[in-house]
C-alpha cells in the first residue's frame, strides 16, 4: 500500500521514502466501557500496528527513518532512551529486519518489573548496550558512541529520544492523513479529541500537522508524562513546523498551513512524581481498561487514560467523538 502521503502530496517515493512495517489501517473501536461522561470514547490500537515482533507508535516513526538511513548509507543506528525503552526495543529489531545495527546509551529509570521486563527483551534484541545512567552523561558520551559504532566510512545515524526527529514526526503526520480516511469512510465520526501520551513529543507533533494537512478540527490532548526532555506547546508546533518544512524541501506539494497552538491542549497534571513513576491515577485506569479488555503500561498510555477519563468526568469533552490512542505494542 502507497503511504497517503506519497498519494496525496506528490512522488515522493525517492527524497522520501517509506518502508512498510505494519499493516494499516490502525483498528478502531468504540470503547463505552470506559466511558465516564458524555463523551463516545473510541480506541485506534496501534498496538497492533507492526508485523517485525513488537508493535506501537515508534513502528511509525521508524516506516520513516530506517528508510531514511539507508537512503544516506548508514550502518548503524545510535538513539538513547530510559532503561525500559520502547523505542530502543522497537529501533533494534526493525532495524535488524533491514541490515542495520542498533547502538543504544539507556539513561535510568525506576526499575520495577515492567522495566526489568523490556531490559531483558533489550539484552535479546541484538542491540549494544552502554548503560549511561545520567542525561548529563549521555550527552557526554555522545562523541565517543559517534567514533565508537562508525561504518563503511559513515557515522551512524543519530537519533533522539523516542525518535522525535523530523524525520520520525512524519509517522504521526501518515496516522493522520489515514483516520481522515477512516473518517471519510464511515468507520468512526469525525473525532472532536485525539488523545496520546507525550514522552518525547513527535506523536503529538505529528498529528497536529497531519490533522491540519488532512482538513480534520480534531484537537490533539497531549498527556505530558516525561519531565526529562522540554514538551511544552512552542516546542510541539515547533516540531510540527519543521517536519512541513522537510516535506515542502523534499517536494511535497502542500497547501498553505496555519498550524496553531489552539489545536493542542497540553495536561500536565498526570506525570506525579516524574517519567516513570507510576501514579495511583494511572494505576486506577489502567486496572479499568483491563477489564475492558485493553492492555496499557505505567510510563506513558495508563496516564494519557488517567487523563482522558479525568477530563471526560469533568466535561471538558462535552458530548464529542474522543480517540484513545495506544501507543504501546507488546507481542
Ligand atoms: C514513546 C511512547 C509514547 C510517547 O510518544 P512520543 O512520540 O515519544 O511522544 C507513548 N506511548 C508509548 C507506549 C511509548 O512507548
């Protein structure tokens, strides 16, 4: 299937290409178990999204940037991320589907048994591991892991946390442009709130450009769960901003944009003690979707659920079409 970007905006296929990783579109689904005010709550599982062992949004993120990396003759991809991290875990086995290496520094994070879990899923992945504990020592570290994993005369391919690049964002911006057709389709009513955790930034940076390229008025409900990296609303849109840059730059040929703050609500009400730390909110939400049926994890989606069923009591909802999006992707 061709990316709706590549459709839409114009052959992009060589200044950007894109590698097919899962199997869109993202199921949806009405979710009136959980619902505990006026809103109709509707699930857009991309956990099911990916087919390499392991699901989630960084499988979007990377249907961009693996291909963006051998594009430009990289070996080895070099990123960061906590002690649990999904992305790290995602990076290293699509990347090893696609003949590259995955080099990651892993800053710490409170160790409890879902953390303990994905470290040993990162000790099988085949990715190198340099436990850097500190944000400060990784930074540190950075010039000595570029020398370190170099390639075929390359260095590796740096990327952020999470894989918040401009490059990555488009993944958020392609989940966009495909609930627009869903929508079109009759598969759920035009959302009036889509809502994702916040870790890094580039899911939510994404969808506000994907949303406004699509014609969509959804507003995006970024659930900030990470107090380790800057997620405020000027940064998103900035990152909004610079990924419709890379595409005008690429060739995409896009109709004049006024993206805006007033398409983001921001809650930082959920994060407790920091990244990591689960909450009794979360926790308390969590234990509620599980018995509806759908799995979330501590760090990022039992918050952004903590969050949506806060809000829907409250009405800040009213009775709109809101979309619960998971993140997460275990196998
Ligand atoms: C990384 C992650 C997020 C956050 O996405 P960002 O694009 O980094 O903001 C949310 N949920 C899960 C499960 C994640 O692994």
């Amino acid at each position: 299937m061709t990316a709706f970007l590549h459709q839409r905006f114009g052959e992009l296929h060589d200044t950007l290409p894109h590698l097919r990783l899962g199997t869109g579109p993202t199921p949806l689904r009405p979710l009136p178990e959980l619902a505990v005010g006026r809103a109709s709550l509707w699930l857009s599982d991309d956990g099911e999204f990916g087919d390499g062992g392991w699901g989630g949004n960084k499988v979007r993120k990377l249907e961009w940037l693996l291909p963006d990396a051998l594009r430009r003759g990289r070996r080895t991809i070099l990123t960061v991320g906590g002690l649990g991290t999904n992305w790290g875990l995602a990076t290293a086995l699509y990347a090893g589907e696609h003949g590259l290496r995955t080099a990651l520094a892993l800053v710490d994070q409170p160790v409890d048994d879902h953390v303990r879990t994905q470290l040993a899923r990162l000790e099988r992945s085949g990715a190198t591991l340099h436990f850097t504990h500190t944000k400060a020592r990784t930074i540190a570290a950075v010039p000595y892991l570029l020398a370190k994993h170099a390639s075929g005369g390359k260095p590796p391919y740096l990327l952020p946390a999470g894989g918040s690049s401009t490059v990555g964002v488009l993944g958020y911006v392609e989940a966009a442009l495909e609930l627009a057709d869903q929508v079109a389709a009759g598969v759920v009513p035009e959302p009036t709130h889509i809502v994702t955790a916040i870790g890094s930034g580039g899911t939510a940076a994404g969808l506000l450009l994907g949303l406004e390229l699509a014609g969509l008025s959804t507003r995006v409900v970024g659930v900030v769960v990470n107090d380790q990296l800057r997620l405020d609303a000027r940064t998103l849109l900035r990152s909004a901003r610079r990924t419709e840059a890379l595409l005008r730059r690429r060739g995409a040929r896009l109709p004049e944009l006024t993206l805006s703050a007033d398409r983001l609500i921001l809650v930082e009400d959920q994060l407790g003690p920091g990244y990591g730390h689960p909450t009794p909110q979360g926790e308390r939400a969590g234990a509620l979707a599980a018995e509806a049926g759908l799995h979330l994890e501590p760090v990022y989606t039992a918050k952004a659920m903590a969050a949506t069923l806060a809000l829907d009591a409250d009405g800040a909802f009213g009775d709109g079409v809101v979309v619960f999006l998971n993140t997460n992707g275990p196998r």
